[in-house]
C-alpha cells in the first residue's frame, strides 16, 4: 500500500479532467469484454434455461464485478503502471483520475455487482464473483504480481472464473463443464502474457514486476510457453467431448491447439537474436493468435448449443 500511497502524493497534475471515457477506461474494458463473453457463453449453453432478461442482468452484474476488479486493480498499481510503456496513459497514472476515486469506484461496483447478482441469479454465484472479485483486486494484484514470477500463474484463475459463475447463475453449482472451461481460460493465460512480455522488453524490469522473462531469462520463457501449449490442448479438447461440446466444437479445438502448439514450437526455438533482428514478428504473431484462441473456442462451444451437441 505504501508505494501507490507514495505515488499519489507525487503524482504529477498534467490539468486533465476526467472524463465519460477515463472512467469507462478505469473497469479495462478490453479485459471486461473477455469477462462478458465467456460469462456469457457458460451461463447460455449451462443445462438449466434461463429467462432472457434476467440471464442479461446476471451478465452485466458480472461485467460490472470485472469493471470493479479493474478499477481496484489499477488503483493499486497506479506506482508500476506510470514506469511502464504500455500502462503508463491510463487514467490513473496519467493524471486524469484521482487514485483515491478508482479506488471509491472499484469498491462501490464491488459491492453493487454481487448484492445485484445474488438477488437475480442465486447467492452461491453472488459469492463466487466476491471470490473473484478479492482473488483478483488482492491475491492476484496486492500480493502475487510484485511477489513471485509464478505471478501470472496463479493469478490467472481471476479470469478463468468467469464462465465458471455464468454457469452457476443458471445451475446453482458447478460441473466437469464448467470446471473445463476454467482450465482451458486458466492454461491459456500464462503463455499469452509470457509472449507480450518477450516483445514488451523492459518494461516489467524498469517496474520490478517479477515477471519470468525478468526472474529466469526469456529463454525460460520460451520453454515454459511451449510446455503450457502442450498441457492446454488435452483440457480444451477434452471439452468437445461433455455435454456443452460436439464435433463442430472439436474440429475448431483440434484445429486451433494445433496452430498454437507450432507457435509454441516455433517460439520455444527462436534466439533471442534473431527474435531482435525481426523485431519479435514471430512472438507478436503467436501473442495475436492467442487472443482469437479463446475467444474462437468460447464462440464454437456457442454455435455447437445452437446446433445440438453429441
């Protein structure tokens, strides 16, 4: 806490007033539109139908839980996120948003998205999303990210949980459905962030973000992101296999994990020299890959509920 205190207090005043769009810009709205879409996909294709209108609320009750997960979030790491090229205009550290209100924000929308999704889904659900939302704003930003290169790791489960609770506002619980749409969001994450962190440079070193291309030397890097391609492919084929999946949600699955895992390879026996000399095209090409790898497996399981599985 002391550091995004201290940076607060030192925080330049650039005379920018927040505006509409800063403070759209403090929930991460590209991360929420991760958050929505799978939550949204786990509570449609879930056993038990739901009624439209409230299935939307839950929907937006959850979105409104990411968007405080990424307000709390950028509160905190106002200090890390001012050093770093990528995160250094974003409202907080730009100057534009007080810290002190990203955190009153993060809070209240805390606090609104699970009282609201309790009262229109179920309260196992509402809990679940309080979990995420504290795994996330704590565990995840508070206590992993500047503490262990396994950071990413574990802190990936924030967003796997997502179509974990769209399923259990429509079944109250969990399933092996479920539970394997988390792995495949959860083993994805590390070598999609692994890959940003080879082409971002020095970023995470000038901030002192323990991340792996920093602790153990993009070489590892490279290993482990192949190693993580190899361990997703088996959970995220084996869901074309349960209820929710079907030979349309296999054939994408099989067709996708094999390109990721040649990107894998092909990353995993790049020098670093020659990474540099094409300037990375390789790992910026893998790391695109890896943002239509889940979005593509969540849209096929998607289609595969509107056709009728197995």
């Amino acid at each position: 806490m002391a550091d995004t205190n201290a940076y607060e207090s030192t925080a330049p005043d650039h005379g920018f007033e927040a505006g509409f769009g800063d403070y759209v810009a403090l929930l991460k709205p590209r991360v929420m539109s991760l958050v929505v879409f799978t939550a949204f996909v786990g509570l449609w294709i879930a056993p038990v139908a739901m009624n439209p209108f409230v299935a939307f609320c839950c929907v937006l009750f959850i979105a409104l839980g990411g968007g405080a997960s990424g307000a709390l979030n950028m509160w905190y790491d106002a200090d890390i996120d001012a050093v770093m090229k990528r995160t250094a205009n974003r409202p907080v550290p730009a100057g534009r948003v007080p810290a002190t209100e990203a955190l009153g924000v993060g809070l209240a929308l805390s606090g609104l998205s699970v009282m609201m999704l309790g009262l229109a889904a179920n309260w196992f659900a509402a809990g679940f999303l309080a979990f995420t939302i504290f795994f996330y704003a704590v565990v995840y930003t508070v206590w992993l990210k500047r503490s262990t290169p396994q950071n990413i790791v574990i802190g990936g489960a924030a967003g796997a949980f997502p179509p974990m609770i769209g399923w259990a506002c429509a079944t109250g619980g969990i399933s092996l459905e479920s539970l394997l749409m988390f792995a495949l969001i959860f083993f994805w994450t590390p070598p999609h962030f692994w890959a940003l962190a080879l082409f971002m440079k020095d970023d995470y070193s000038k901030a002192g973000v323990p991340m792996l291309t920093v602790t153990h030397g993009r070489k590892v890097a490279r290993r482990h992101i192949f190693a993580y391609t190899l361990v997703l492919a088996p959970f995220a084929i084996w869901l074309g296999f349960t209820s929710v999946g079907g030979p349309l949600y296999l054939a994408v699955s099989v067709v996708l994990n094999a390109l990721f895992i040649a990107g894998g390879w092909r990353i995993l026996n790049r020098s670093e020299d020659a990474a540099q000399a094409d300037g990375y095209k390789v790992e910026k090409r893998y790391f695109r890959l890896s943002l239509y790898y889940t979005f593509l497996h969540f849209l096929a399981l998607l289609v595969q509920h509107w056709m009728g599985g197995w």
